[in-house]
C-alpha cells in the first residue's frame, strides 16, 4: 500500500476534524461498506505506530450504521451509537486501551457507507 498525500476535499475535512478534536492528523483511511453485510470485528486501534492513547476521529458519509463498543474488562459496560450522515466520532485518552469497537452486520437494506478514520502515525 502507497500513501498519497491527502486531495484538495479530503484535506478540508481533515482540517475541520482537527478543530473539533484538538488533535493533529497525517493519515487517513477510508472504509467502504457496500451493504448491511459489510462490518467489522470487534478490535481497538492500538497499533504501535500510533503511540500511547491516540486520537481517532471517524467521519461517517452515506447511509446509517450502528457503532457498538464494550469495555475489555467489565463487559457490562456498553455503548451503541447510530452513526449517521455527516456525523463525526471521536475517540481519545485511554479508549484504544480499555475498550474494543466495531461496525456490526445487520439485517436491514441499507445501502452504502464511506467512513474516514482520521489519525496520527508517528
């Protein structure tokens, strides 16, 4: 995988993400969920490129998806979002290293979704 520097669109959402959250961004990725089948697993984002308690900002575009997250010790405590359109969700401090996040599969119709996680390789 290539890098390419951020285009003239994706760099004012980065520079309005980066208000919102106080926080520096020199990546980008880009997730296309096609369908109510496309998701993902339950996982942090704690690589170790992106240091110690990193900022996460995640951009939704397109049709609404749920946002689950359980705490990795005390599995009673549980957050589900509805990510809809335009919507901005930010994950800073100690999340990556208490919590786990995903993007579950569902059986409504519901079409296409275009996420942009926004964050900091160091």
């Amino acid at each position: 995988m290539k890098p390419n520097k951020f285009n003239k669109t994706l760099n004012n959402i980065k520079e309005k993400v980066e208000l919102l959250s106080n926080s520096s961004f020199n990546c980008v990725l880009l997730n296309l969920y096609r369908n109510g089948q496309d998701s993902n697993g339950w996982h942090s984002d704690n690589e170790k490129e992106l240091g110690e308690n990193p900022t996460i900002a995640s951009v939704s575009f397109g049709y609404e998806r749920y946002f689950n997250m359980k705490h990795r010790e005390n599995k009673s405590f549980k957050l589900k979002l509805l990510l809809k359109n335009g919507s901005v969700f930010i994950m800073s401090g100690e999340t990556q290293k208490y919590w786990l996040h995903q993007i579950p599969k569902t059986k409504k119709n519901v079409g296409p979704r275009i996420n942009l996680t926004f964050r900091k390789i160091n």
